[in-house]
C-alpha cells in the first residue's frame, strides 16, 4: 500500500484523493504518508517524492 500511495502522490494527488482512489479513509491515507516521510526523513511531501525517484520507487515523469 505505501509503494502505491507513493505514486498516487507522484501523481500529484492529494490524501484525500488517493483515499477515494484506493478505498480508505482519509485519515489511514495521511498516516501512511507521515510513515514514509518519517521512515524517508522528508520534511514536505515534494521531499518525500523525490526520496522516492531518485530511489527509483517511482518512474521520473
């Protein structure tokens, strides 16, 4: 689920539309992004996406 929550915020989605995208509440959605970033140690979720190309979690756009 992290892996996909990734990329719907490479994307350029916000919680609450990934929240409709995968069927979970929005507040479940927020938690899994406070858990990357804290795991990744980014500040912002631009810090958080770029952890995730330059890692090749994610494909550059």
């Amino acid at each position: 689920m992290e892996i996909r929550v990734m990329r719907f915020l490479h994307q350029g989605k916000t919680g609450k539309g990934i929240s409709a995208e995968v069927d979970l509440m929005p507040g479940t959605v927020e938690a899994i992004i406070d858990k990357l970033k804290t795991r990744t140690s980014a500040r912002s979720i631009n810090a958080l996406v770029e952890f995730a190309v330059d890692n090749k979690i994610v494909e550059s756009l």
